[in-house]
C-alpha cells in the first residue's frame, strides 16, 4: 500500500498544518535512522523545529521539507527533514534530524 504525500506550496499553510498535528500527536519520528546517526538530537529539539522553525522545500524529494532550528541544547542549528502522509490520518513523518555543520 502506497503512503500518499501531500505536497505544500505555501509554507505557511504547511506550518500551520503542522502546529496543529504536533499539538495533536499526530508525529512520528524514524528514530532508528537518527539515534544511530546522530544520538545527540532530541525529541523536544526535533518538535521544537517542527513548531519553531524556518520552513523550506526539499529541492531534492518533492513533498519533503526542511525545517532549521537553533532551539536546542546546548545551541546548534538543527536540520529536521519531514513529510506530511495520510496514512490513517494525516501526519507528520520525520525522516531524520542532524545538526548542520
């Protein structure tokens, strides 16, 4: 079964969107890429970008965005790469979250 992707145009409509499947707990996190990778990244840092963040396109994977935060501990600036699927509902995939260098 394919997971449909919703893409956004408007940024801000795509923020506001995902304010609200945050507040929801409509988030799922693919923790086994990131903890691997990248142990130091936090659950609260990567929803903090989610809420927080500047938004943009992916310019590789249409549907996919990017979110940057510096809301994080110690401070660093944080890249936190999601989706948006209808899968049982509409929400928040995050594909990975780093720390930029």
């Amino acid at each position: 079964m394919r997971k449909a992707i919703e893409f956004y145009e408007d940024l801000e409509r795509l923020k506001e969107e995902v304010r609200w499947l945050v507040q929801q707990g409509r988030v799922k996190i693919l923790w086994c890429h990131i903890k691997s990778l990248h142990p130091q990244v936090t659950k609260t840092e990567i929803l903090n970008g989610l809420v927080y963040g500047l938004y943009k396109h992916d310019r590789e994977h249409r549907g996919r965005y990017i979110a940057w935060s510096r809301l994080t501990h110690p401070p660093r600036l944080l890249r936190v790469v999601f989706e948006i699927r209808h899968t049982n509902g509409k929400s928040v995939i995050v594909v990975t979250a780093f720390e930029e260098e």
